[in-house]
C-alpha cells in the first residue's frame, strides 16, 4: 500500500511538472509567433537592395577580405555597397565542387534579401524547398515551414554549391569598388599585435604585400589563419559520403522537402540540387570510415544503409553505388572561441562550425555579415585600430543568439539521432520522433529553429525539454513501474549529457543573458540605427 502511494505521489508530481511545462511551452508559443509576425515580407524586405553608395573606386583598400565563399563574398558586396573599397583574394576562383552547403534555410534566404542578394539563387536551377519529411521504419513525419507570414518567394532553397558560389561572387564583383583576385594568402601582416594586411601569392607567383585598416578572413574550414585569430578546438564528429541520384521522375517521396531518414546507426539526407537530381548524404560516425577505393564502402551503403531506405529511393540508391560515383568529406564542429586581435575579423567557416545535419551553416554566415555590415556602417574612418576594435567586440555577442542556437541545434539533433547503445538514447530518439509526428505547435516550433525563422535559445531548450518530458509521459502511462521511473529518469539524464556540454561551449551568459553584457548593448543600439537607415532608404 505504501508502494501504491508512493507512485501516485511520483504520478502526480509528474503531471505537475508536465502542466507547468505545457504553461511556459505555449507562453513561449505565442512569443515565437508574435516574432514571426513582425518578420519582413519578401518584398518589403527588398527595398534596400538597389541602395548602393557611389564610394572611391581607386587606391588602397578599406577592407582586404581573405576568401570568397559565401561569407565573403556577401560581406564583399555589402562593404562595398556602403562605399568601402574591398580587396577580395581568393585561393581558387573557378567553380567549386563541394558535397555541402546545398541548403539555404529560409532564414538564410531573408537575410540574402536583407543584403540585396536574391537574385543569386535564380538562374542555377535552384529548388524552393517548404520543410522537412522524418522517415523511420516505415512512417513519415512532415515538417513544413510555417511560411504564411511571407512573400511566394521566401522558402528554403536548394541548389549546386558551385554554382551559387559563383553567382555571389558575380554579384560582388559587379561593383566597381570591390577588386576581387586569386592568390594564396600564406600570413597575415602584423606590427605591435595590430594586423595590418595579408602577403600573398598571385597567381604568376609573386609575392605581395596588401595594407588595409581592416582585414576579415573567411576563407573557410581549411583556413591556416585561424589560429592567429581564435582558439581552434576543431572536432571531427562523422563524414558525409554524398553521391547525386537521378530519380526516374526528379521527385522524391515528399516533392520540395529535404528527406532525413533516421537509419542505425545515423541518418541518411536526402533534397533536391536542381530539376532532376538529389543529392544523398550519408552520415558515417566517428573519425574513421570504411574505404572507397577498394569497396568496403560500396559494401556497407548496400548491405546497412539501403535496406533501411525508403522504397522509393532504394533503387536509385543502389544504381548510384554501383555507378561508382562516390564522395566523402569530414563533418567538423569548433565552436566560435575568438582572440580578439586589432584590425582583424574572423568569419564564417573559419571561425565556427557545426554538424552540417541541420543545414544551418549558411544561414550563420549570411547573419553574421548582417551584424557585421551594420556595425561597420557608422564608421567612416577604420583606421583607428584601437576604437574599431572596441567598436567590434559586440560583434562576437551580438551574433550569439542566432548562431548559438543553430548550432546547438545542430549538435542536440546529431546526438538524438545517433543513439547510444542504451535504452535511455534509443527511447529519446523515438520520443523525439512521435513528439514531432504529433503535429501543430508539437512540430511548428522546432521547424522555426530549424528554419532559421525564430532562432531563440529559451525557445530551443524549452523544445528540447519537451520532448524528454515526452518520452517519460510515454514510458509512465498509463501505469508507472519502478523500471519505467528508473528508466525515465535515465532518459532526462540523457537529454541533460546532450545539450549541456553544447551550451557550455556555446557560452550560457552570452547566448541566454548577452544583455548583461555591455558590449552586447552598445552595438545593438548601432544595428538599431543601421536598421532605421534602411528604412528610411
């Protein structure tokens, strides 16, 4: 009898914690939707793209940019349009031919509009992407992104790295103060712990010195920069092994949504590049991989990967492997860990990266240079290396919130997809899908991380705790048992061991509490007022 009691005391206090969960859940609800609803439409949001400033087209540079990826040719493009003159010096300025970074988010998508860049995902035969089908054992989950709020064109959008690449540099290279060249940066130039510019090689070989107030690099996760510039704590989590299939009818199970099959021991992706081609990615864990060249991979795509594919894909995924067209890069995470260094900005991939599952790396990137332009708005004199650098310390906090999130994000999602060995890991990963299978505001939230749409770090815990909240309620009812509570309470432990050792690194103060930071206030009001300017123009 006292054993009875003592479970209907567990039982209760249990529903509690859930009722008092459920009221902040839905508080938060409202907050994300107000947020969305104050989201620029596309058209509206356009309305500073035409506004380029007529600068100095001759003489030394304002800003050297090392890189010419997405970062920085977009930064390219908005420093220039405010009338800076720009040197951008980029190792290899042919097409590039990367299995990553296909998938712009629809957040990633406004902020390309916020830089008048649009344009640069038309003419590649890109795909507008609407959200996101979850495949296990048989059944579906769809996640549409909750885009009702915006113009047709807002969506995700998919397409071949290469040739969005390319565009963007053609974009940027079509002002006449932006001077863009291939060469190998090889160091950076410093005088008393001030940089001052880059020596490079140009492409006939020469050695060259380039001065500038300003030198921002971003040239990407190979950078050999970055350790001049932050703390490189670069983890290899997995490999993506990619392959291009083409369908019979160009379509897959769930026409315009990225596919994620939850396939042991991790998942499988699967969206749209162009009209007729999908591009497959396979997640392999660890920092070792079956070998390509001599077709152990070939046999474990066949024999653990494809029987868990859906039927549809499995033929083209079969035909592909043979076809022998087979590609592998390594899945890197290093959290953003600045050493703040006079006239220097590290961006982009080179200063921070996550699991590339949730497709969010652009979308950090396009914001970043959002914060960054605006900060360096104001200014009309960057030769001030002491001020500008005090100026730019709310750089690395400002782009806190946005960027911590989706990568959190990124890393929680990871882990709940490739349970541990035990029951606790494997419970979470089918909460987590029958949490998201539920639909409405059990799926809208977390498709607006996703997304990029509301990326707010309360809202991301508040998700995330649900959902092992879930998984207890699943395992608790109708009656509870000693083996069930045991195993509820290790299923809690789980989700706690997955997000923490996230948000430590992300920094708790500055992604939750950044306004308790005063470099955080004095840029903010700087974006404020560089938000006001594009208003008005």
């Amino acid at each position: 009898m006292e054993l009875n009691m003592m479970e209907q005391y567990i039982l209760g206090g249990f529903i509690a914690l859930v009722f008092g969960l459920i009221l902040l859940y839905i508080f938060l609800e409202k907050s994300s939707k107000c947020s969305v609803k104050e989201a620029p439409r596309g058209a509206s949001a356009r309305k500073s793209s035409e506004n380029v400033v007529v600068g100095r087209k001759d003489g030394p540079p304002d800003v050297v940019i090392v890189g010419a990826g997405v970062a920085g040719s977009a930064l390219a493009y908005s420093l220039a349009k405010d009338g800076r003159i720009v040197q951008v010096i980029e190792r290899d300025l042919s097409q590039p031919d990367r299995i990553v970074g296909e998938l712009l988010q629809p957040g990633g998508y406004l902020k390309l509009v916020e830089l008048g860049m649009e344009e640069c995902v038309d003419g590649i035969d890109s795909q507008q992407v609407y959200g996101y089908a979850l495949y296990k054992e048989g059944r579906y989950a769809k996640l549409t992104y909750p885009l009702q709020q915006f113009s047709s064109d807002v969506s995700g959008r998919s397409f071949h790295h290469g040739r969005f690449i390319q565009r963007l540099r053609e974009k940027a290279a079509s002002l006449p103060n932006v001077r863009m060249e291939q060469g190998t940066v090889t160091s950076l130039i410093e005088e008393k712990g001030t940089v001052k510019g880059v020596r490079y090689k140009n492409r006939d070989g020469q050695d060259i010195k380039s001065y500038a107030p300003l030198t921002i690099v971003c040239d990407g996760c190979f950078s050999n920069l970055r350790k001049n510039l932050c703390i490189p704590q670069v983890n290899i989590v997995s490999h993506f092994v990619g392959m291009v299939l083409n369908l019979e009818n160009g379509k897959l199970p769930h026409p315009n949504h990225g596919h994620v099959i939850l396939a042991n021991p991790s998942p499988v992706l699967f969206y749209p590049v162009s009209s007729t081609e999908v591009r497959c990615l396979v997640d392999v864990p660890g920092q070792k991989m079956p070998s390509i060249s001599n077709g152990d991979m070939a046999q474990y795509l066949k024999t653990k990967v494809a029987p868990q594919l859906p039927s549809e894909l499995h033929d083209a995924f079969i035909n592909q492997i043979e076809k022998g067209d087979i590609r592998s890069m390594p899945n890197r995470s290093m959290p953003a860990s600045p050493l703040p260094t006079p006239g220097a900005v590290l961006l982009g991939d080179a200063f921070n990266m996550r699991h590339p599952l949730t497709g969010g790396g652009m979308t950090v990137a396009l914001s970043d240079v959002v914060v960054l332009r605006d900060l360096l708005r104001p200014i009309e004199d960057l030769g001030n290396a002491a001020a500008l650098t005090k100026h730019l310390e709310s750089f690395y906090t400002l782009r806190k919130p946005v960027a911590s999130t989706i990568n959190t994000l990124a890393g929680a999602l990871y882990k709940v997809f490739c349970p541990a060995p035990d029951q606790a890991s494997r419970e979470m990963r089918e909460a987590c899908f029958d949490y998201l299978s539920l639909g409405g505001m059990y799926s809208q939230g977390p498709i607006l991380l996703l997304s990029g749409l509301n990326p707010r770090p309360m809202s991301l815990v508040a998700h995330f705790f649900a959902v092992a909240i879930y998984g207890v309620g699943r395992l608790l009812l109708p009656y509870p048992s000693p083996n069930r509570l045991l195993l509820g309470v290790r299923l809690l432990l789980s989700a706690y061991g997955i997000i923490f050792p996230i948000v430590k690194s992300e920094g708790v103060r500055q992604m939750f509490f950044p306004i308790t930071i005063p470099a955080y206030n004095r840029g903010a009001s700087v974006v404020m007022k560089s938000a006001m300017f594009d208003m008005m123009t």
